[in-house]
C-alpha cells in the first residue's frame, strides 16, 4: 500500500549528464535536497539526478530559485538521452574515450524531428556496461576506435543492433550517427522506433544510404 505522505512529485536536475560528478557537486546537490526537504533521489535510466517526493509547494519553490520548467525540456532534433560508462580515463578495462563520445552526440542537431525517441549506449569496451547493443545508437570502444550498432532496443520486443561500421575515430563516429539519423529521419514513418525500422529496412539498405 502506498504511503499517504509521499508525494508523487519529480524534477530532473539539469548540469548532471552521463552519470558523471564531482565530490564537489554531490556535496552541492545533497545541499539543495536537504534544503528543499527531498526524501528521495534517484539515477535515472538517462543518467541524471532526479529529485522524488518533494512536497508540491517546496517544489514549486526549488523550480523558481533554479529556473527549472515544469516538464524536462526535448528538443525533437536531438536524441532522447545518452548513456556512458566511465572508458579509458577512469576505468582499467576502457579502450576509449566515452565522455568526449557522449558530448559530441548529445552536441548532434540534427535536419528535423525524429520519428521517435532516441536513447544512445556508449560503451568504452566490449564489455558493454551501458548496453549498446540494445539502444537505438550503440557505440562501442575497441583498440583501434568505435564500433557503430543501429537499431538496438531493450523494451517489449527486445532487439539486438545492427553493426553499420567498425574502427571509427571519434569524429567519424558522431558524423556517422549524424548522418545516419539524418537518414532515419527522411525514411522512417512517424512514431517508428529504430529497431521497428531496423526489422523493414534492413542493414544492407541502412549501409546503402549513408556510407560512401
């Protein structure tokens, strides 16, 4: 049974991307929690900071001191959310850079809306800690770049990605997933997720249309 005191309020906290913060600004955000009475915070699947149960007015309250909106923005040109493990800087198992990965895509604006939302996984090793393969932008770090999946997809019918290109830099890498998107965009049908897609369209048609 539900408890009658919890509120079921929430906000996301912007500035805290990627799963990534400093002692400083866990120090910063547990401040604010206690000062506006949060009793609870929680990770979300994208990697951010949400504040739950805040009682309505104190939230009404911490959205006018931080100027935050009612509803989390979503710009329909740019991808839903991205994921990323910690890659070579911080982890003994990394073989790439997953935070200059993550900026360049999350950066991505793309020619017009997206046919649906789109949740991106990178991944600093084959060990797959931000499950690529299962998001509708896998990237993946190697020894000699990033491996591009398309088309993942971990909800009701589960699919597995399609590998478009292997032994990527950095940049190709964003460009490709800018291009392909692009392409998903001017293709696809109107709430049509990836791997939806994926399943009617195909890899060699994929590869037709966006690699040279």
């Amino acid at each position: 049974m539900t408890d009658p005191k919890i509120h079921k309020t929430y906000t996301s906290i912007p500035g805290f991307k990627f799963g990534m913060i400093s002692p400083d600004k866990l120090e910063e955000l547990a401040a604010i929690a206690r000062k506006y009475e949060v009793p609870m915070l929680k990770v979300t699947g994208a990697q951010r900071i949400s504040f739950l149960g805040i009682e309505p007015e104190r939230l009404k309250e911490l959205k006018a001191e931080f100027n935050l909106p009612d509803k989390p923005p979503h710009a329909r040109n740019k991808v839903h959310h991205v994921q990323a493990c910690p890659g070579e800087k911080w982890c003994k198992f990394g073989q790439q850079e997953t935070m200059a990965m993550a900026e360049a895509i999350d950066a991505l604006v793309l020619k017009g809306p997206l046919p649906y939302k789109v949740k991106v996984g990178i991944s600093g090793c084959r060990m797959c800690c931000c499950e690529s393969w299962v998001r509708d932008v896998g990237l993946v770090g190697g020894k000699n770049g990033w491996r591009f999946i398309f088309g993942g997809n971990a909800a009701g019918k589960p699919r597995i990605g399609d590998i478009v290109a292997e032994n990527l830099s950095t940049d190709e890498a964003a460009q490709l997933v800018e291009k392909c998107l692009n392409f998903f965009i001017d293709t696809a049908k109107f709430k049509t997720r990836s791997a939806r897609f994926m399943e009617r369209f195909g890899i060699e048609e994929l590869k037709k249309g966006i690699l040279d």
